[in-house]
C-alpha cells in the first residue's frame, strides 16, 4: 500500500526543493509510511510513501526508475505471476519473485506502453513519466478503488495525487468550490459524474480510464477508456454443479489474492452474509490467532438511543463458532472516538480535503482500533449487494424491457396485486411520465431560486438501466462503489491498514454479471445466486436468514446522531455560498430536521475551504 504526488511544469522551472520540503512535512501528517522515495528536475517533483505490510513491498525504499522512465503508485496487483510470466516472455530473462508491484508495474509499461492496463488485475493507480518524450501518463483500476486525482494550475503545472489534502497543500493559490456539486449535494441527488470533486478544477481520474499528458496536451488530454464490463460465453459450463463451484472456486481466489501481508488479518464482520462468508474463508485458510474481527454494536449507553434496539451480536458469534476463531480477537465498537461533532467534522477536512460524497467517516474508529492488533489489511464486504450478492429484485426489467409476454403474465400472477404495480411503475419510469419520487422535496436544503435548482435533476434509473444486466451493471460499475472505496483508503492509511474488497474483483465480478438473469429471480428467498454459492461456506443460520431484523451495520447509527444533534444546537449557518435555502440557527423541530445534521455538515466544511490559501 502506497501514497504518491508529483508536481510538473513543462513549461517553465518550479521550486522542487521548497515544494519538496512541504510535501513530505504534509505527506507524515496524513498518512503512516515506512518508507519514502523522491525523485526531482527543474520540471518535477514525485514523491512516494510506502507501507511495508507484504513482503514484497519491502523493496520499496526507493523511486522506481529506469533509464528511461519514472513510476510512482499506489496499488496490489493480483496476477502477478502471470504478469511476471508475460515480462520475462518479452524481455527475454527471468524476473525475481521478490520485485515489488511498482516495479512490475513499470516493467509491463516499458513493453506495453499504454496497453499495459489490458493485463492488470488488482487496486491500482499510477503514474509513469517519460524523461525522452517528457510524457505523463496516467492509470487507474477497474472499479477506481485507488484514489487519483489531478489540478491543473494557473501557471500551467500540473499537480498530481492520492488524495486532495495533498494536492491543498502544494497549491498557492485558492481552490475553487464546485458550485454544482455542492448543490447536488444540498438537494440530495447522488453524483452522476465520478470525476468530479468539491473543487471545480480538482478531478479524480475516472475508474477503468488512463489519460496522457504532454506540451501538446496538458489543457486538453482526454482520459481514454481501456474496460467494460461484459458478459463471458459460459456454455462450458453444462451443469448449475459446474457453476457453483466456478463461482466458488472465484470467491476463493478473490479472498486469497488479497491477503499478502506479514502482519495480521483483519476482517470486518457484520453477521451479514458477505462479510460472514469472508470471515470463515480466512478462517479456513491462515492461522486463525492471526485472524482479528470487527464489528459496531450497541452498548448500555447507546441501546436505548437506537430505534430498533437490534444489532447482530448473535448472527456474529454462530459465524465466529463456525470458524472456530478466538474469540479474543473479536473487538466490539461501541462508539466513536471523537470528543463533538465538529472534532469528527475536522478529520473528514483532513482526510477527505473537503467534502466527499460517500464519505466513510464511519471506519475511521475501526481502523484505528485496528491498527492497534497489528493488522495489515481490513477485508469488506462491500460491494457485494451491487452484483456479487445482489438481491436480484430488478429481474423482471428483461421481461418487460424484450416485452416478453408470457413472462410478465406469469410474473404478475405469482403476485397480481404486488407485481402489477411494479410493471406499472416500469413503464411509467421508462418513458417519463412519473414523477421522481426517489428523493422527497422536504430533504432538498438548496434555495429554490438557485440558478442550480433547475439544472440538477434526479436521475431516471432506467436511462441507463432498462434491463436487469443494464441495472447491474450500473450498480457496480456506478459511481458510488468507486466512492466509498477511495474514502475507506484514505481513513484506512492514516493508520497504514490497506482495505481489501473481495467482491470488487473483476473476475468474480464479471462471471457473476454473465450469468443468465433467471438465475437471479427470487425464489424462497433472494440473493439466490450468492445463497447457493455459500453451501459450502457458511451455517444455514447465516445462509438462508432473511434480513428483516432492522438491525443496522452501524449499530448506534441512532446515538450518533442524537449526538451529533445535541452539539449542533447552537450552530449558525453562515451560507457564504448564497445555496443554502436558509441561514442562521438551525430549527430542529422543522420537517427538514432530516437533513440538518448534513445542512451544517455541508457549511462547515465549506467555510473551511472558503479560508484554504487565504491564511
């Protein structure tokens, strides 16, 4: 696990060794490293943190270079045998084991060029720069679970980075706030440009895209597009036996392959399905002391805050049993480690340099009990509900999208009532004559007279989804995984633990999406598809429970935010902005009470940025 930034100016020479001195300074404030490696000209600056968590990254101490070009990453490749394999088929020699990931990264770069994305499976972001042709180039991984983002200044140079903070600390001059993007916010519509950030000039690098950057391009490069997710001949395939265990024998690998590490094994563990299922595949696999689970719950305090007085204790020790694991290892949180709400408020600035859509404030409790036990990586269960274990519900849209007659008559008989107003509202969505209701006015905290009000509208589902495949598709490929998995990697860092997601591996990924829709149709229950792939692996306790209990993955969601109310009685809202639908004292007994804790979350952060690079 790594950090970079670089600082380049193709036209004029920059103050390396001042920008140096600031970026390192600001590099150990962020994030934890083992090691350091810079590289600098007139024209660059890279600078690259590393994280000596598996064996190989212990060859990281310093820059990867060759003699023609400079690498910096952050990234855990998954194959690497075989693309150590394809460079010693093309170079002619043989590659040792021991050679990090950046250095194979740059390895495939020098045979491939670009092409090089096309055999890499793993998490990864990075830049290569070309000392002949003083050309930048740019990669990011399939479903953007590394951060990358990059600024082009004023004069020209070029700021590229893992996280924002870093790129606001480098910067001299003010960054400027996206406007519509925190209108979005503010009327609640979720972002449909992953590229953009809470800066307007700050853009993260697209998931699945690379982009090149030279004298000629810089104000205009184009990121290119190098993946799709598409649908596999599975005809070899001749029995549902066949398939389940090819998926089974996928999950495996998509655990497996993320578990290099010399320290200990973190796992977070809801007693949901997914995290379940990964807990006892580590269990099966590595020594079990060395095992160590995570899980939010209610305390004394904080149950009789929470609505439904439910978490999944329960369900966490039948899974824990049934991988026979010590139970010392199995750490509860409670509560949040932060003194008020603007205490929690100050570390999102630092980590997330702003405001992040999907920001996963959340962990950084866990990840910092974590740390503690010595752990190297976290595993997730996110984002098995968008395709691996999705719940399968939107089957029907393949009946109704190819109007495939006697399957809707037979859809809506099994429930006439139920499903006749799930094909009503179908047709209605499709072709714009309902009303969107996915977002109720009363949570819309932008001023109506906005000039943004009219410009951001709530996105049809079914503009891009009209089929179940079109639907899964754009759930896991969309934008809010790419989110949430570069805000868990930046809280995560803080305490150098990488987060790993079984369910994002492209290939579990891809076999599942090429699965026949009816495979997915409800049946006794849903998720049939992840049910029936978990014979093997979890208690039918844990398999086949329904998840109707109410209980919360954050179990003390309710305390918090009674909390987090209690602190923000006396907050104005300044509204530097003019977006706001109100200003001053927040009422909390208004129908909007909903959406204030964010109204003042949102003004917070803003008036902190509003200041950045006026001190």
């Amino acid at each position: 696990m790594s950090h970079f930034i670089g600082i380049l100016s193709l036209s004029e020479n920059i103050d390396v060794l001042g920008l140096k001195d600031k970026v390192l300074k600001d590099g150990r404030s962020l994030f934890k490293s083992d090691s350091v490696a810079t590289y600098q000209t007139n024209q660059l600056l890279l600078v690259n943190w590393f994280n000596h968590h598996t064996p190989n990254a212990s060859n990281d101490i310093t820059i990867c270079e060759s003699e023609q070009h400079m690498l910096v990453a952050s990234c855990r490749l998954d194959n690497r045998e075989e693309i150590i394999s394809i460079i010693e088929s093309k170079r002619g020699k043989i590659i040792e084991e021991t050679h990090s990931d950046h250095f194979l990264l740059l390895f495939l770069f020098e045979i491939f060029h670009e092409k090089c994305v096309d055999f890499l499976i793993g998490d990864f972001s990075f830049v290569v720069w070309c000392k002949t042709t003083e050309t930048l180039f740019m990669a990011k991984d399939h479903l953007g679970v590394r951060p990358l983002f990059y600024y082009k200044m004023s004069d020209d140079s070029l700021v590229f980075a893992t996280s924002i903070s870093l790129i606001k600390q480098v910067v001299n001059e003010p960054l400027k706030l996206n406007l519509r993007y925190i209108s979005g916010e503010l009327k609640d519509v979720s972002p449909s440009k992953v590229e953009e950030t809470f800066f307007e000039d700050v853009l993260r690098l697209k998931p699945a895209h690379y982009i090149i950057f030279n004298k000629l391009t810089t104000l205009n490069a184009q990121e290119i597009k190098y993946w799709e997710l598409e649908a596999i001949d599975l005809s070899k395939f001749s029995s549902e036996k066949d398939i389940y265990n090819k998926l089974e024998n996928l999950f495996l690998e998509a655990v497996m392959c993320r578990t290099r590490t010399h320290k200990n094994m973190g796992c977070q563990l809801s007693g949901g399905m997914d995290s379940s299922a990964i807990t006892v595949l580590l269990a099966r696999n590595f020594d079990k002391n060395s095992i160590h689970t995570y899980s939010f719950v209610l305390s004394e305090k904080t149950l009789p805050h929470s609505k439904v007085k439910v978490d999944e204790k329960d369900a966490q020790q039948i899974v824990l049993n049934h991988a026979n694991l010590n139970p010392q290892n199995h750490h509860l949180i409670e509560d949040f480690h932060y003194l008020d709400v603007f205490d929690e408020w100050q570390q999102c600035n630092k980590v997330m340099g702003g405001y992040g859509n999907s920001d996963c404030i959340w962990q950084d409790t866990l990840f910092m009990n974590a740390s503690k036990n010595q752990v190297g990586f976290i595993m997730s269960g996110f984002p098995g509900d968008e395709c691996v274990s999705t719940y399968g519900q939107s089957f029907y849209f393949d009946y109704l999208h190819h109007t495939k007659i006697q399957e809707i008559l037979k859809f809506i008989s099994s429930s006439p009532l139920h499903n006749s107003k799930k094909v009503v509202s179908y047709y209605l969505t499709k072709y714009k004559l309902k009303p969107d209701q996915s977002v109720n006015q009363e949570r819309n905290l932008l001023k109506p007279n906005s000039v943004y009000d009219k410009l951001i509208n709530h996105q049809n589902l079914l503009d891009n989804a009209p089929t179940f495949k079109n639907w899964l598709k754009s759930k896991i490929c969309g934008v809010h995984p790419t989110l949430r998995m570069e805000s868990e990697f930046l809280y995560a860092s803080q305490y150098g633990i990488e987060p790993v997601y079984p369910f994002a591996d492209i290939r579990l990924i891809q076999f599942v999406y090429s699965l026949p829709t009816e495979k997915f149709r409800p049946k006794k229950y849903d998720r049939v598809v992840f049910r029936e792939m978990c014979k093997n692996i979890l208690p039918d306790s844990i398999r086949l429970q329904p998840k109707v209990n109410g209980a919360y993955t954050l179990a003390f969601a309710d305390y918090w935010r009674e909390k987090q109310k209690n602190d923000l009685q006396n907050y104005q809202v300044i509204d530097s902005l003019e977006l706001f639908h109100s200003k001053g004292k927040v009422n909390w007994k208004k129908p909007k009470k909903k959406r204030q804790i964010a109204k003042c979350k949102m003004d917070f952060l803003i008036n902190i940025n509003t200041a950045h690079g006026k001190e």
